[in-house]
C-alpha cells in the first residue's frame, strides 16, 4: 500500500497515475475529494481529511508500506513556519507510529540552509525531523522552482501585457517540470530499494533566466514582444497581499527572492547528470500557451 499525500497537487497526482499504471494499490490524501475522482476511478482510495488532523492521518497511514509525504503551501497562513511545523510534526508522529518502510518527502533546493530561504526553512526542519525516523528508509527531493509556478502569471500577462517577478531578469536559474519530480518519485517507490536518508536535488533541463523565459513565452502564445519587469519587493508585496496572501507569506517569499537574486540560495548549485532532468522549457510553454488561451 502506497499513501500519496498533496494527491490534488501537480506531483502528487502524477505520482498516483505513475503508480495505480503499474497496479499498485495506492491512497489518495486530500481536504477536496472531487478533485480525486479521476484517480478514483482508475482504483485509487481517496481518504478525506487534513494534514492536521493526526487522527485522520494515522487511519489514513495504517497498513502502509510507502509514503510520499509533502506540506502543502498555505497562502493565508498568519504564522507560515509554524503553520508548517504543525502539518510536519503530525507527519512525522504518524510514519513513526505507523512503522513506515520507505518515504519520499518533497522538500526544496536550498533546505540545507537554516536561514535566509523564507517558505523554504520550514522544509529545511521537516527534513530534519523526518531524519529521526530511526527505522525509515528516507529520501529528500530537492527540486528548484517549478516551471508550473509561471501559470500564475497568466493573468498578469492579460491584464498588463508583461510577465513579471521580483528576480533579476538576467539570473540564469534552474527551472524543472513537475512531471519530471513525479517520475524521479515513482521510480524511488517502484524500486524500494534506496537504505538509510538520500537527498536528491532536481535542477530540471538547463538554467534559463527570467528574460529568456518570457521570450520563449511570448512566442508560445503569440506576443513575440513580450517584456519581462523586474517588480520592486513593495510592489511585489502589494501585489501578493491583494491577491490574498497573508503578510506573513508575502514577506517569506520576498526574502527567498532576495536571496535568490543575491546568489546566496539555488543560484549555483552545482549541475550533474543525476540532477539533470529531461523537460525543457520550450515544452512547459506549450502547457503555458493552453492556460493562456484557455483563461
């Protein structure tokens, strides 16, 4: 039995399809079932409930073999650290009582570092609390930036007619596709045979900045001019807050960029072939261009 937490998300629900593909029994976790109807109907075990609630979750962990666990973003969340000690500490008391063999947990490049990585830091304690686990085999997934996360800005682009961030435009960052994270997921918990805590960082298909991103954008959805606007923090913040971040967020996310555009955090992680994956941009602009037509 395989529990896919986060089973409504990009990866996690690419996860589900890679494993009930191969005829593995698999449940589903989520606070909206509807969404899940799809994996229902392939054979999967939609269990409804939260991450908070370690009642539910235990129930919910009962009888399995491996896990994929995440905490799921909160944008409104008034304290996002804590709010993200809490989800993880129900996590981690739940494997540990429910005698889990093998876990991946979804974490984030960069959660080797104790500070300066704003929502990142709260995944830099969970993979510490996970590494208590004493008879769990463990691993990390440290993936950059989705390219998924540039779907927001299709209302931007719109709307103003520019694609904006608060990153430097000519930052060549490292960008990977979340059905590339769903893969290199499923063949961990197809296989079963990682022993001990592995961290595996995700860079995706190459480094592109944000200026070269939107180019290849633009073409995609027929805006060859598109221009990409480096946003000062206070315009990002207020842009944030009024698209229903709480402050607190708003404020995490803008020293991650920070820290981004100042080299300390992702920029220059060192790029190999077991890190490398195989999506290019030039793909997610299809997806891009589809929501764009679409919205």
């Amino acid at each position: 039995m395989y529990v896919i937490t986060g089973a409504n998300g990009n990866v996690g629900r690419r996860l589900a399809e890679i494993l009930l593909a191969e005829g593995k029994k698999v449940r589903v976790v989520s606070r909206n079932v509807d969404r899940l109807q799809p994996l229902a109907h392939r054979g999967a075990e939609v269990c409804m409930g939260s991450l908070q609630d370690e009642a539910f979750l235990a129930q919910t962990f009962r009888g399995a073999r491996a896990a994929y666990v995440m905490i799921p973003p909160n944008h409104q969340a008034e304290n996002l650290r804590a709010y993200q000690n809490r989800v993880g500490n129900v996590i981690f008391n739940v494997l540990k009582n429910a005698g889990v063999d093998y876990i991946v947990n979804l974490s984030s490049l960069g959660a080797h570092r104790p500070d300066k990585t704003g929502p990142v830091l709260g995944l830099y304690d969970q993979e510490q609390r996970l590494n208590w686990l004493e008879k769990a085999n463990l691993v990390h997934l440290r993936p950059t930036f989705f390219m998924e996360n540039l779907l927001s800005n299709v209302h931007l682009i719109k709307t103003r007619g520019i694609n904006g961030t608060p990153l430097r435009g000519d930052l060549a960052l490292p960008m990977v596709a979340t059905k590339d994270i769903a893969r290199v997921a499923s063949e961990y918990l197809l296989e079963l045979g990682f022993k001990g805590i592995v961290v595996r960082e995700l860079l995706g298909q190459r480094n592109i900045s944000m200026n070269e991103m939107t180019q290849i954008l633009g073409k995609a959805i027929g805006l060859n001019n598109l221009q990409y606007v480096q946003f000062s923090f206070e315009e990002a913040e207020s842009s944030m807050i009024e698209a229903g971040f709480s402050r607190d967020v708003a404020q995490s996310l803008l020293q991650l960029y920070g820290s981004i555009n100042e080299r300390i955090v992702i920029v220059g992680t060192e790029r190999t072939d077991e890190n490398t994956t195989e999506t290019p941009f030039e793909e997610f602009a299809e997806s891009f261009a589809a929501a764009y037509g679409a919205g």
